[in-house]
C-alpha cells in the first residue's frame, strides 16, 4: 500500500477520535467529528506508446516498405553506401511513391550490420561488424527521414541470434529492424563466396522469439524481420515458421538477372507460403542490367502476391 494511503488509514480507520481531533484543532479549523476531505492523487498520464516511423503500430496493410541497401565505403554491397547520405536518402523517398500502389510508402535504409568475409578473421567466424558509430549514423539518418532502419546480417560462420543479440541496443528503437541474408551463413568448413549458405524455420522462429521479447518488454510498434531468400534451396522447413506478436516476417526474392528469369524465381518461392509471411522484392542495379534491363515499378507491383517491401541494391 502506498504511504499516503496508509497514514489516511490511520486517521480514519481508527476507533478513537482524538488524534483526528487534534489534527483538526493544530490546522484551526475543525470541530470535534468534522474531518478534512483526504487529498486525491493526481493522476498521471500514460505516455503515448511509441510508433512507426510515419505513425501507427502495424505495418500492413498501410504501408508499403521501399528502400535501398549498403554498407559505406563498399560500392559493390549496394546503393545506399554510394554518394552523400542524404541525396540517397531523398531519392528514397522519391522512388517510394513510384511504389505506393495504393499504401503509403514507409522509406527503408537497409545497412549491412554484420559483414561475411572470404577470411576467417581472428576469431573464425568469417563476418565483420560494422562499427556501432557508422550504425548510429544511419539511425540518426533514418529518424530525420522518418524511415525504418533495417540492420542486414551476413553471418558468415557466427550464430544468426548471436548477431542479431549484439544489435539489441538499436533494436529498442521503433524505427530499427532486422533482415538475415542466408546465402552468406556458412556450416562448418564453408566459406562465404564459394557457396551458398543455409537457414531454416527452426533458426528464423528463434529470431522471431527473440525481437518479439524485444518489442513486449519496450512496448514497441510492430517491427519487421526480413530474410532474403536467392533460391528454395537456401532457406530449409519454411512452413515451420510461425508468426508471433510484434514482429513481421518478410520473405524477399533476392534472385539476379532478366525480368523474366526474376519472375521465374519468384514464382517459384512464393509457392505455399506459411501463415502470415509476407513478401518482398530486391532488384539490382548492376547485376540485373548486365545484358538485360531493370523491372519497371508497374512490374513489380504486379507480382502476385504484391510484394510489400521493395529493395534495391
């Protein structure tokens, strides 16, 4: 019980009178059996729980994510390392109304947080972390643009949850996420770039346990978990992925080449999708155009089922 309450308790429940009275007489005021009305607590307010980036706590159906991913300094990992941050950032935001189609667009920075490497490295894992400043930059970069971050982990031979655990000091933020590219996690005696890399359900739903803990105890908007699937063999016991609150699990189609070969291989992974796993699309600028073009805004959009997170490297 708290204190005030308690020491009204004794001024009022008691069976006596006179220390009620004497309290009445030292204020110079009361007669005997009147009692001052008890202070009422002021209530407080509860503060407004956090939200997206652009308002709201759920994603889908009202928005539809489009951005651009990289890591500064390194060109070939995509876009959004290239040039001044804030230009990219601008045309972002530009190229997201090209992929409204009906929702507003939530522009994405997708940074690579974690690095797979063709080197082991001093301790055997074959990844590199991104300093926690150049992180912190984007998340600054992010919150001026009301985007979402998401953190990309390459994780090489490290643990997939290890990784994403070491991100948990950006991961309390409403406008930061996570998205695994399984190409690069590498089994015993692998190495990344000579192979493809391997997840499956089990490892994604230990992700998603782990973000969903994150969201609850930060009373956090809905954040979303992508994974990037080149190939059907890259992802293994799919269906045994399962939703849980708070977090959204995207399945983005991360195949290189024509418009007609990315077809292809979207059909192929949107084939038997589980319960509440959305869909995303990643084009690329140089390796989709090598002999070929890129796919147009209107072609994308009419995939079916329509992606919700368009990404570009």
């Amino acid at each position: 019980m708290p204190a005030a309450f308690g020491a009204a308790g004794l001024l009022t429940g008691c069976g006596g009178t006179s220390t009620a009275k004497g309290a009445s007489d030292a204020e110079g005021g009361g007669s005997p059996g009147h009692r001052s009305p008890s202070p009422r607590p002021t209530p407080t307010r509860r503060p407004r729980p956090p939200e997206l980036p652009r308002g709201g706590r759920t994603l889908f159906p009202a928005y539809r994510l489009f951005g651009y991913c990289g890591l500064p300094g390194a060109a070939a990992l995509g876009r959004l390392g290239t040039g001044d941050a804030e230009e990219r950032a601008k045309e972002i935001e530009r190229k997201a109304h090209e992929y409204g189609g009906g929702r507003a667009p939530l522009p994405v920075f997708e940074l690579l947080a974690c690095v797979a490497n063709s080197s082991a490295g001093p301790d055997g894992t074959y990844r590199t972390r991104t300093p926690s400043d150049t992180i912190g930059r984007f998340h600054e970069l992010a919150h001026r643009h009301r985007a979402m971050l998401l953190l990309n982990i390459q994780p090489g031979r490290a643990s997939v949850l290890d990784e994403v655990r070491a991100l948990h000091e950006w991961l309390v933020h409403a406008d930061v996420g996570v998205a695994l590219d399984p190409e690069w996690e590498m089994g015993p005696g692998q190495v990344p770039g000579n192979t493809y890399g391997h997840t499956d359900g089990g490892e994604l739903n230990d992700v998603v346990r782990y973000l969903s803990d994150v969201v609850a105890d930060h009373d956090l908007p809905e954040k979303p978990f992508v994974f990037h699937e080149v190939a059907t063999s890259v992802v293994g016991d799919r269906s045994t992925l399962r939703p849980r609150p708070g977090v959204v699990p995207i399945m983005s189609a991360d195949g290189i080449g024509s418009p007609g070969l990315k077809r292809a291989t979207w059909h192929q992974l949107v084939r038997r999708l589980p319960r509440g796993l959305h869909t995303g699309f990643k084009l690329f600028y140089d390796e989709d155009t090598r002999g070929s073009r890129l796919m147009s805004p209107k072609e994308v959009l009419a995939l079916e089922p329509r992606p919700e997170y368009v990404m570009y490297e």
